[in-house]
C-alpha cells in the first residue's frame, strides 16, 4: 500500500531526493510526507520522526527505491 503511495506521489508530486535536501525543506515547512528506504540510516530516520509529519517507511530498499524513481542512484530519503 505504502508502495502505491509512492507511485502515485512520483506522477502528481515534486518529488524530493535526498536527506540533506529533505531535512532543509522539513525546517522550511515546505515538506508534508517524507518516505523513508528499509535501509535507511538509522540517524537519517531519527531525525526525520522528529519532524510532525507524515512518515512512510517503505519496506524496499534504496536500490529497489532508485529502480522504481527511474533514478541511477540509491535513494534512502525522499519526500514531497
């Protein structure tokens, strides 16, 4: 299901890669859902929980992740 959700935010969203990135517009306020790879750093995930917002941890993992984003890189944090 959460898997869906990404789908769907990939095609109608701005989608966010990276924690750096993500992490500045969280502190903007500019950030509403934040999905999070299997494999994502522990420290990366405590400091996005710190943050009210959706969080949607993905069972995937960031390879899985890149596949699915058409991107050539592994992706552990992305949001919109």
């Amino acid at each position: 299901m959460s898997l869906d959700k990404l789908k769907k935010a990939l095609k109608q969203e701005k989608i966010i890669y990276g924690t750096e990135k993500t992490l500045k517009n969280l502190r903007l306020g500019k950030t509403k859902t934040v999905f999070l790879a299997g494999n994502c750093p522990i420290e990366a995930r405590e400091k996005m929980k710190k943050y009210k917002i959706d969080i949607i941890e993905l069972e995937e993992s960031g390879d899985e992740i890149a596949l699915i984003c058409k991107r050539p890189h592994s992706i552990s944090v992305l949001s919109y």
